[in-house]
C-alpha cells in the first residue's frame, strides 16, 4: 500500500516536473490581446533584421507560424501566398515565422529557409524565431497557425479555411472573411477555430 503510494506521488511529481520545464511556452493569445514582444528581432531571409512592429502596417498585421516542409504547410502554399499577398495589397502587414528551432540543423536550417521563401515568391517578411520565443509568447503549437491584428488587438487566430487537405473543397474561409473584415474596420463573424497542422518543433 505504502508502495503503491509513493509511486502515485512520484508520477505526481513528474507531472509538475514536466509542466515546469515547459512553462515558457504560453498560454495561446485571447481575442484582443496586444501583439506580444513587438519589438523582438528575428532575422528575415533577406538577411536583415526584422521586428513585429516593423512588419505591422497602418490597417494592421498578419502572423503566420509556418515552416519548410510540414505536409499541412506544403497542402496550404497556394493559399499563404494568396492571402498574404492579399493583406499586404489591402495595408495589413505580413510576416511568416518559422519558430521549428529544433530543425535549424536540417530543413528548416535559415538557407533552406531562403531557398523555400524564393520557390515560394514570397513578397511578406519570412524570418526565423530563434529559440522559439515568438512562437512561446503567442502560444503557438502548429504549422500553419494565423494571427491577425488590428492597431488594437488580435482579432481572430485559428485555422486558413475549414478544409487544409483541398482549398477547392473549402466552403469556410475563416482568414479571408476575418482579413476582409479587418478592411472595413469590422469584427469578424469567427474569431478562433482550431489550427490542424504539424506541431512547432522547439528544442527540449
């Protein structure tokens, strides 16, 4: 008996043990929440420094945790470089981050970065979130995973669409309808839906 409760507050201990280790990782952002660490640098692929803020533009901003190679992200590349093209067109600011730091040694090394942002013809800021701590103050956990931002607060975070294997099947555009509804000052009719995607790879 005695055994079997010792044993019972050694799995107890574990369990706080582990929750301490990753208690750098936040929380996922609340609707309204300010862009967290905005002035944190991250280096872009064009080898220049490049903040939250920097990014931003007058109607807002749009945050994208994305990486390399993640089949969700290789599924979706059509539709990030629409709807960041899209924002960027209509004054919101747009900037991917690739928080995988536990791969800057294979395929989300920053050259392969550079060369997935060329095939990609990315015209928004691609840049990479050194020990993963953008993708901590967000609370981030996947690829592809959006924030969008007007000059108050976050406003919507969540999924692109409701169907991340075929956009052509896709009969809900949450990022689009929330992005249009930035456009106009408005609220988005959705504010959250759930991210599906490849978890962000940080280093234990």
């Amino acid at each position: 008996m005695k055994k079997g409760f010792v044993f019972i507050i050694l799995l107890i201990a574990c369990g706080f043990l582990l929750s301490f280790i990753n208690s750098n990782i936040g929380s996922e952002l609340g609707i309204n929440a300010p862009l967290p660490m905005p002035e944190e640098k991250m280096k872009a692929v064009s080898g220049k420094d490049i903040t939250l803020n920097s990014a931003k533009r007058n109607k807002g901003l749009l945050v994208i945790f994305s990486c390399n190679t993640c089949p969700y992200v290789k599924l979706s590349e059509s539709r990030i470089k629409d709807l960041t093209d899209y924002s960027l067109q209509q004054g919101i600011g747009c900037i991917i981050i690739n928080s995988n730091e536990a791969q800057r040694q294979e395929e989300d090394s920053f050259n392969e970065m550079v060369k997935y942002a060329a095939s990609q013809n990315y015209t928004c800021y691609y840049a990479q979130d050194s020990n993963s701590k953008l993708a901590d103050a967000f609370g981030a956990t996947r690829t592809p995973q959006c924030f969008l931002f007007n000059n108050k607060g976050l406003i919507y975070k969540g999924a692109i669409d409701d169907n991340v294997k075929d956009p052509e099947m896709a009969k809900s555009h949450y990022l689009k309808d929330a992005i249009d509804a930035l456009i106009k000052n408005e609220t988005p009719a959705l504010q959250e839906t759930k991210s599906i995607g490849c978890t962000i790879k940080r280093l234990e």
